[in-house]
C-alpha cells in the first residue's frame, strides 16, 4: 500500500471510530484527490476491515457499525484532542474547543538560537542569567545538553561551570549569550537526568466513597493507585504541578490526590 493511500485510509478509520461517519467528499476535498481514487480507498478499506464501515442512504455516506474494530489506527484521546485543537490540519474545528491561554513566559529568539546551536555542537557557552537571588544578572558559562518543559515554562538543562553540577535554568531568564567553547561535561555524566523515579498517587483519604472513586476514574486509578514515571531531575516540578511538594494544608476536595510514596520526598 503507498503511503498516500495509508494516510487517507487513516483519515476514514479516524473519522469513523470518533465521529461515527465519514464521507468520501470529506477525503476528496481533504487530500485533493478525485471520486475514483476515494471509490478505490473504500474497497481496500473495506477488504481490510469487512463490516467496519457501513453505506447510510440518508446521509449518502458511511457509518461505523456497533461491532466497529479499528485495524489501522490505535485510538488516543490526547492525541485526537490535540488534532481538534490544532490550528490546522485534518480535525482541526471538528467541534468547537476553547483551551485556556495564560500568560507564557517570553523566550527571546536570539538566546534559544544560541542555546539550540551550543547543544548540537555539545560546547559550552556563556550565558548572562537572572536569577530571583542575587540582585543583578551574573556571567556564568554552562554547557547545555537538553530542554525541559515543566508544564509551565522552559527549561535548559545543563553543567553549570560556577556551582559545578547539572542544574536547570529558566530560558526566559537568560538576558544575553556569548562565546562557545570546549564542554565542561557531558549528559552521559548528569545522573539525575538519566535515573528516573516512580510517583505513585491516591485519593485523599479524607473524602468520601463516592468522592474517592470519582478520583480514581479521573486518574485511571487502579485499586486506588495510578503511577507514572518521571527523571529524577523532573521530580520537583512534576510534584509542584501535582501540589504534593509540600503539605498545602487544603480541603481534602481541593487537594484531591495525596502522595503514597512518599519515601521520594527526600530526593528534592
């Protein structure tokens, strides 16, 4: 089968496992391909998945039958919800979608370019950084090696040649780059970027039977665990974003989730 052919069959299983119909204008008009190539498209995917898809008269198109198994495409929810929202492409305005859009923090060109360009070559660069405790910004040369999103802005991980160990600084706090040179590490020696750790979370004891298994179908929870895996380099923001660094002292239906592993504390 040409890739061609794949993607438009793709694009018919998709619309049939999440709309529930598919049209062959709809293939026409988005792939520009003429009412013999789409004829074609609907007899191989019918001779790949007999039964699957189903002529409506009424809608002079294709529904999916109620025993309907996709053969091509492994369904996934983030992934189809990201196709929606994206500005363009095959789903894009499928249905109407709002996303909440806040602040970001502003990332100049000229310094993620430079970053960008110090991590492919793996030198070292000098960069003037900000930070929240010292009053002015300070030179300090580090050698970079990845990024790192915490879910709320970028990050560079990197050897830092001042304090002499792996950190993460925030790109939108480095004011200007200078000069590369020779690398002071490499990111086969940053163990807690390669060494990953287990979270482990559960519902607020403090809520009730009903309120606990609403938690659990939130989180895919499975007898009351749900797990998942993070660098350890990551650990701090993935418990931030979590509000399970520290004690809040919220309402139990405000915090919702609480730490069962909590032995991982000591590594922050």
């Amino acid at each position: 089968m040409k890739k061609s052919q794949l993607e438009r069959l793709l694009f018919l299983e998709k619309k049939l496992f999440w709309f529930g119909k598919v049209k062959r204008k709809e293939i026409q008009e988005q792939f520009e391909v003429s009412s013999r190539v789409t004829t074609n498209d609907f007899s191989k995917y019918h001779e790949l998945a007999p039964g699957n898809a189903v002529w409506d008269r009424p809608s002079y198109g294709y529904i999916a039958d109620d025993a309907f198994k996709p053969v091509l495409y492994e369904p996934d929810s983030a992934e189809i919800l990201g196709e929606i929202y994206a500005p363009t492409g095959a789903f894009s305005g499928s249905v109407g979608v709002t996303v909440l859009n806040v602040p970001g923090r502003i990332i100049p060109v000229n310094i993620l370019r430079s970053l960008l360009a110090a991590i492919h070559s793996k030198r070292a660069i000098e960069i003037c950084y900000r930070s929240m405790s010292r009053a002015e910004p300070t030179w300090r040369r580090i050698t970079p090696h990845s990024l790192a999103h915490d879910g709320f802005r970028w990050h560079v991980r990197a050897f830092c040649s001042k304090r002499g160990k792996f950190i993460d600084l925030v790109l939108g706090r480095i004011v200007e780059t200078g000069e590369l040179s020779a690398p002071d590490a490499t990111s086969e020696t940053d163990t807690e970027w390669i060494e990953t750790v287990k979270i482990k979370i559960g519902p607020d004891s403090r809520l009730d039977e009903n309120q606990r298994s609403t938690i659990e179908m939130d989180y895919g929870m499975i007898d009351g665990e749900a797990s998942f895996i993070v660098r350890k380099s990551m650990l701090f923001y993935a418990l931030k974003q979590l509000c399970l660094h520290r004690d809040t002292g919220s309402s139990p239906k405000e915090q919702q989730i609480v730490l069962l592993n909590t032995d991982i504390l000591k590594l922050l």
